[in-house]
C-alpha cells in the first residue's frame, strides 16, 4: 500500500507540473511565410488572385493561374500568424488552395510550380528549438528562423467524357500503389514534398523538439482538407477534381514530452509495486 500511495503522489506531482504553465501563457507565436517563386510560365497574381503586371524573376508571390479568354486554374497561398497558447491543439498557419477549372488546350498549361516557405517561432518565454526530444540543449533560440522548403509539382489532365477513358496513375505517387479511381473527367493532381533541415524528417507530418522555459515539448507541422485540422494527409500526392476549389491547410500542433527523469521514476514506482505484490503472495 505505500508503494501504491507513493506512485499516486507521483502521478499528482507530474499532473501538477503539467498545469503550472500560466493558463493565459502563451508558448510561442508561430508566423508563417512564403508564396511562389517567379518563373516564365504561369500569370502571377496576389492573394485575391488579381494578376501582377511584369512579374520580377525570384520574387515571391502569393497565387499563380494558368489559362486564358476567361478560364484559368489558379493556387493562392495564404499565410498566418497564431499565438499557440494551449497544448493538444490545432493552429492553422497557412492554406493553399488549388482552383481547378477546364481550360482551353490552345493556352500553356502550368505543370510545375515552387514555393518558398519558413515558419518563424518567438516568444517571452526561455528557450527554443532543442537537440532533441527530452534534450535541455537549445540550438535555435526563439530570435533564429527554421525553414522548411516546400516543392509541388502539379500535372494537369486533359478532360475525358467518360472518367473510365482516363489514364491509369498511382493514387499516391509511388510506383506500384494502387490506382487512383477517376470521379471527373479527367481529376487533376499535384505532389508536393519538403526539405527540411537536419535532422527533421523531410516528410509530412513531422513533429519539431522545443525546451521552453525548463519544460520539453513536441511541436507537429501537418496538412489536413479539413479547417478544424480533424483529419491528416498522408499521401504526397493530392487529387483535386474538376470545375471546383480544394483547400489543403497545415497545422501546428504543440505537445508537452514527458520528463527523461519523471519516465525513469514511474518505472521504478511499477517495479517497487510489482516487488510488493511478489512478497504479499509468498
């Protein structure tokens, strides 16, 4: 019995921890930016898709379209600022939308597109970036910038009457995966892909350790159609169907990581209890 009382004061001193950050404080304020790289092809465009006259190469803007006499494909990137002020929750920090409308053979079509993205992280509060999960050592303090390099490439179909007389694709983008099931005629698709620094994962989701005022926590960046965050893409390749808009948002979400040490006292507390429960049998 006292190594069961002794193990509930744990889970209550750890319970405590978990709530001693202010309810009101907020953890970091996470900024989003980035947009689209200038190149020939495409007709650069602000957020509200209103097109840029003489575009200049390597500027970053926030749409692009392809078409002409009136019908275009279109993907508009919005970023955001949030104050991430509450663990297990989700903040958007940025939506792209993809457009996608019939348009005319006769005009150029854009197949490929890249966008230049980071994410900024500052906050009052000691701390930044660590080494590691459950690592004190800070690399990045909140006044640096991580970056995350994001590549889409998007293929646009040519339209069949009947979706069944559409070619063949990999549902997500890997060879030898199943096919993806046409719903329009033709559906139009586009991969995307990161590059993160070392040693974040260059894939999506991926989850960015923090050390915040003696506290360790997990930050997960991750992309959803929906708004609230409620579901997870986890294919790089994302369909879009025809004559409608689809939207792709990406999320972060922060986590507090248990203590290194606090683990290591729980599992000493379940053998103590286990000990006890071989003695008492005996």
């Amino acid at each position: 019995m006292k190594n069961t009382g002794w193990i509930k004061n744990l889970t209550a001193l750890a319970l405590a921890s978990a709530f001693s950050f202010g309810a009101n404080a907020t953890f970091m304020t996470a900024t989003s930016t980035g947009g689209f790289i200038y190149k020939d092809a495409g007709e650069f465009t602000d957020v509200n898709g209103n097109a840029i006259e003489n575009p200049v190469d390597g500027q970053i803007y926030d749409g692009v379209r392809w078409g002409g006499n009136g019908a275009y494909s279109s993907l508009i990137l919005e970023s955001f600022s949030v104050d991430i002020d509450a663990l297990d929750t989700n903040y958007m920090i940025s939506s792209l939308t993809h457009n996608n409308f019939r348009i005319s053979a006769d005009f150029d079509w854009l197949t490929e597109a890249d966008i230049a993205g980071s994410i900024d992280f500052s906050s009052a509060n000691s701390g930044g970036i660590a080494a590691g999960f459950g690592n004190s050592f800070v690399v990045d303090d909140f006044s640096s910038t991580a970056t995350s390099d994001f590549d889409i490439e998007f293929t646009e179909t040519f339209n069949r009457a009947n979706p069944a007389d559409c070619s063949a694709v990999d549902e997500d983008g890997i060879d030898g995966g199943d096919k993806h099931t046409f719903t329009t005629g033709c559906d139009d698709y586009f991969d995307y892909s990161i590059d993160n620094p070392d040693p974040l994962p260059d894939v999506m989701p991926f989850a960015v350790p923090f050390y915040i005022d003696g506290k360790h926590y997990a930050l997960t960046i991750f992309t959803s159609f929906d708004a609230d965050g409620s579901t997870v893409i986890s294919q790089d390749r994302v369909w879009t169907e025809e004559e409608t808009s689809t939207t792709v948002y990406t999320f972060a979400r922060l986590t507090e990581v248990p203590e290194p040490s606090m683990i290591a006292l729980f599992g000493l507390g379940l053998l103590g209890l286990g000990f006890s429960k071989r003695k008492a049998n005996k």
